[in-house]
C-alpha cells in the first residue's frame, strides 16, 4: 500500500463570520492511497473550534503510515482518534475499496443512490441589511441557514424573512447564547418560522438543557462527535449534527447515523467547510437526514474537478470518478 499526504489552500469567495470567529480560507489534509492500479482519496479539515491545525493533522498522519503501509491488518478506530486526520484516511480506504471492487459507495453501503438531494446555504454574521441582501441572492435554496451570535437577533431574521419569506429558515448559534437568551429567542423566532436551532449554548456548558423543553427544536453539533457522545445528547437535544471531520469518517458516520435513527433522533449532515471531495461521502450520510448543510463547495473560488453539481437548491449526485 502506498499513501502519501499533504496539505491544500482554499481562497474563500468571501469571508464567512460566524460566532466564535471568521473563516477566511481553508487548509484542507488530502490522503492518497495506492496499490498500484487503484487510487483512492480522502479529505480533512482542521478546525479552529476545536484547535485543530494542518501541522498537528498530517503529524497524526505520519505517526500511523508505517502501520497504514505495511500490508498488515488493523482497526481504524483504534489506531486513530476520531477527527480529520482519520476523516481523510477513511475516506480515502472507502474510495480504493470502490475502485478496487468496481462498484460505487451505494453497492458499498447498501444505501440507494438518492440522484438528488435537497441542501441549504449559509448566511453569515453581517448588519440586517446585508444579511437580508445575501439570502434573496440565494432565494433558490429552499432552507437557508442562518448564523447568527447575541446581537440584532431578532433584527436580523426580521430582516431575513421579509427579504425570502418563501425560504425554511434553520439558524446556528455556535454556542454563542446562554440559557436565558436561548429561552427568549427560541419564543421569539417563531413568528419568522424558524425551524431548527444548532448549538445554542456552549460545548459542556449545556447541562441545563436537560430540564427545558424548547419549542423549537434544538440541534447537538459541537456537543456530538460520535456514538459514545448520544448518552449525553439524549434528553438535552433532539437532533444532531453529523460531520465526517468530528467523527473522524464515514465509518463512524455510518454507525451513528443508525444509532441516532434507534434512539429516536433526528438528524442532519453538516461540513467544516471543504472541496466536493470532502462533501461526497458526507453526501451519503445525508441520505438519513433532516437537513443537508453541505455547501461547502459554494464558499470557494474554484471547486476540484470533477465536482458536486449544486442546483436550485439541490446536490446531485457526485460521479465515482471524484470519488466513491
């Protein structure tokens, strides 16, 4: 087996300002994996959120490629924690296996191939105004999704909804309010139609969810990485947010979109940002969800080619020369 990996830069179209900060371009882990014949590739992104960085990515990389390499058998998840080191590397074993065995990541999976798919988009921090003028220039989403922190909350989804009130409305809060500001807003949103809040309050500070009942429903996604995280989620949120960078690939993924699915929870696909190749096998994951917030590849000046085909609000799907 061969792999080798290295590091991307991604120049964003414009920056993107969420609560805990800005995202201005992206620096994107690919792994490549060889037999000879047969290529297979994945992709990671390190995120400032949970301080991650390309250096400490690909270090993690180097520390397992004599194992990778070697020819012996091993466990993934037990040589790797989860994260977008072994997103990449999962990512790229699930694209050889595919290549090697001629078929597609759906024969794979056992997962039908849904052709289509509905997406949001994401809306970043900005004045009323702008935030307004930014979502009727992407009217043709069906859902938009909208960032927001504690201030001008309810200024700016006013301004929003008068601007496409045809448009479902979900909101992200990355962990930027406190309990009685989520208790407050999540009356107030109503009346904009606001269906979905993602992580209103802090990672680990959202204990005191457990004896509130929201009104509108609330979304795990800083909270939840992977299955030994529902215990925790059950009974404080009624949905999740699955990312292939916080389960560290589409293995784990798999596993705790089914899990999720028996316990009773809702689900959506979410993406720390990345190229089509990081939202092809998170694509798949969306075949279980609620929301597909996989629009990633819309930030960037330029996609990789081949690339996922976006719209009228709609993903199709990627074709298996990309990946899978």
């Amino acid at each position: 087996m061969e792999m080798k990996y290295y590091v991307e830069d991604w120049e964003v179209l414009r920056p993107l300002k969420v609560a805990i900060g800005v995202l201005s371009k992206t620096e994107a882990v690919i792994v490549e994996l060889g037999d000879g014949p047969h290529r297979g590739r994945g992709e990671g992104i390190p995120i400032f959120v949970f301080d991650q960085t390309s250096e400490e990515t690909i270090a993690e990389l180097e520390a397992v490629h004599s194992v990778i390499t070697s020819g012996n058998d091993f466990q993934l998840d037990e040589l790797m924690k989860p994260g977008p080191a072994r997103n990449a590397l999962d990512c790229a074993m699930w694209d050889l296996r595919a290549k090697k065995e001629g078929k597609s990541i759906w024969e794979l999976t056992g997962i039908p191939d849904p052709g289509r798919q509905v997406v949001d988009q994401t809306i970043g921090i900005g004045t009323p105004e702008e935030m307004a003028a930014n979502a009727l220039r992407n009217k043709e989403y069906p859902i938009i999704k909208v960032k927001l922190d504690n201030q001008l909350v309810e200024e700016r989804m006013s301004a929003i909804h008068e601007a496409v009130p045809e448009c479902r409305l979900v909101i992200d809060v990355n962990q930027g309010w406190n309990l009685e500001e989520l208790k407050h807003y999540a009356v107030a949103l109503q009346k904009f139609g606001v269906e979905m809040i993602e992580q209103p309050l802090p990672r680990f500070q959202d204990e005191e969810l457990i004896n509130y009942e929201s009104p509108i429903i609330l979304c795990a996604d800083e909270t939840v990485h992977t299955r030994a995280d529902l215990d925790y989620v059950e009974g404080r949120y009624g949905m999740i947010n699955i990312k292939l960078d916080k389960t560290g690939g589409l293995t784990e993924a798999l596993a705790l979109a089914r899990e999720a699915e028996q316990r009773g929870l809702k689900i959506m696909v979410g993406n720390m940002g990345g190229t089509s190749l990081s939202m092809a096998p998170a694509y798949v994951i969306g075949t279980f969800c609620e929301y597909r917030d996989l629009d990633g590849p819309t930030l960037y000046r330029h996609d990789r080619e081949p690339a996922m085909k976006y719209e009228n609000g709609y993903a199709h799907s990627f074709v298996p020369e990309m990946w899978g």
